[in-house]
C-alpha cells in the first residue's frame, strides 16, 4: 500500500551539505515519516521524525542542530537537509513510516525504504 523510494544521496566532502528525498506512493498523510540510518558494522540509527502533520519533530543526539527533516503532504515527500557533514555521518540512510507518535517511530516503523548511500569524505 506504501512505498517510499529514497534518493539524493551521494559522495560530499566534510563541511558540506546534502538533500535527502523520500517519494511516497499511497497514502502517507497519516504517517509520522522519518529517517534512519546504518553505517557499517553499527547498529540501525534515528536520525530524525516528523509527525503526520508536521507540527512536531524529533532528532538523534548526534544530528541535532546539523539536519533538518521537513515534509510536504501535498507532494507526498519527506526530506532530509543535511549540513556540516562529517565522515562519522556516512552511512546507508532509510526513509521509515509509522502508525504512531513521532518519538516512538524507532519501535514502531511500517514502511521502510530500500536506502540511499552517503558518503562524506574527509
């Protein structure tokens, strides 16, 4: 019924910025969206949430003050604004919907999509 197709990742050099997509098909207005991501031999990562409506947004510890999640229903994308980009920050980076709160999405996640790899050199 929902499939988030993500892109807009890439290789960037440490310092820089990138945008993130995620493409939704079905209905998602109903969803709180956000990111995730896994970096090699590391467990899965929160990145950031962002309720159904977009009132509220949460961000991991180690993103906060750097990315920025954003949606638009309307288009039925989430995004991903990424600046100050660090090595530590590569990773594979997952497009994720859930039936519930925003700050519980890392337990609660419905849709996931198939990734898109970043990489920031240094």
């Amino acid at each position: 019924q929902v499939q988030l197709v993500e892109s807009g990742g890439g290789l960037v050099q440490a310092g820089g910025s990138l945008r993130l997509s995620c493409a939704a098909s079905g209905r998602t207005f109903i969803l709180a969206m956000g990111w995730f991501r896994q970096a090699p031999g590391k467990e899965r990562e929160f990145v950031a949430g962002i309720s159904w409506n977009g009132g509220d947004t949460n961000y991991g510890d180690s993103v906060k003050g750097r990315f920025t999640i954003s949606r638009d229903n309307a288009k039925n994308t989430v995004n991903l604004q990424m600046n100050s980009l660090k090595p530590e920050d590569t990773a594979v980076y997952y497009c994720a919907g859930a039936y519930g709160s925003v700050s519980l999405m890392s337990y609660n996640v419905a849709y996931w999509g198939q990734g898109t790899q970043v990489t920031v050199s240094s």
